[in-house]
C-alpha cells in the first residue's frame, strides 16, 4: 500500500511533528520515502510509529540524517494495525518535508 502523508509540512526544532495515521491493512511491514525540501537545520529523524488503537504509539528504530533531497528509510517490521511518522528536527532551526509511507506483507 502507497500513502502520501506530507507535502509541505514544516517541523521546527523542539516540536516534534506527526504524519496522519494509516491503516496497515493487514501489512507488516513499513517504509517511508523522505524528500527533504528546505532546510536550516542540521538534519531530520524520522520514526516510523506504530499503533492498535490510535492513542498510544510505539516508536520503530529511528531514522537520521535526511537532509536536502530524498533518501528512504529502511524496512520496519511493524506489527500494528495503524501507522505514523514522527518528525524531529536535530540542531536549531525548521526544515520542509515531503513524506510517502509504503507498507507490505513479508
């Protein structure tokens, strides 16, 4: 399954951002296609988030070091029924994100 889940969202230092939840659809699986646009921090983390009741949400391993351009994250078991991306910015300043999340059954 394909979600587009930011086109241009912003994320600030110190104000953790998160993607709208998606449904796994009965997949395991999940990696996110990362396309920084601006930046004037040092870089992005993404966390792949998981989650069986849309409250309480799991953290994947962390993702690091995006910074202008795209690059994806690796694959993540994830064994929830919704899933989410989190955005934090690392250093001072406010990056622009584009975010895809794709998932599969492995």
């Amino acid at each position: 399954m394909f979600a587009k889940l930011a086109e241009h969202q912003v994320v600030v230092n110190g104000v953790d951002q998160f993607s709208p939840a998606v449904s796994m659809s009965g997949n395991n699986t999940a990696k996110a296609g990362i396309t920084v646009l601006s930046n004037t921090a040092t870089s992005l983390t993404v966390n792949i988030q998981g989650s069986n009741d849309l409250q309480g949400w799991t953290d994947s391993t962390s993702d690091t070091g995006f910074t202008v351009g795209f690059a994806a994250t690796a694959n993540r078991a994830l064994a929830f029924a919704y899933a989410r991306l989190k955005y934090v910015v690392v250093g001072t300043g406010t990056i622009i994100v584009a975010a895809d999340l794709f998932t599969s059954q492995q």
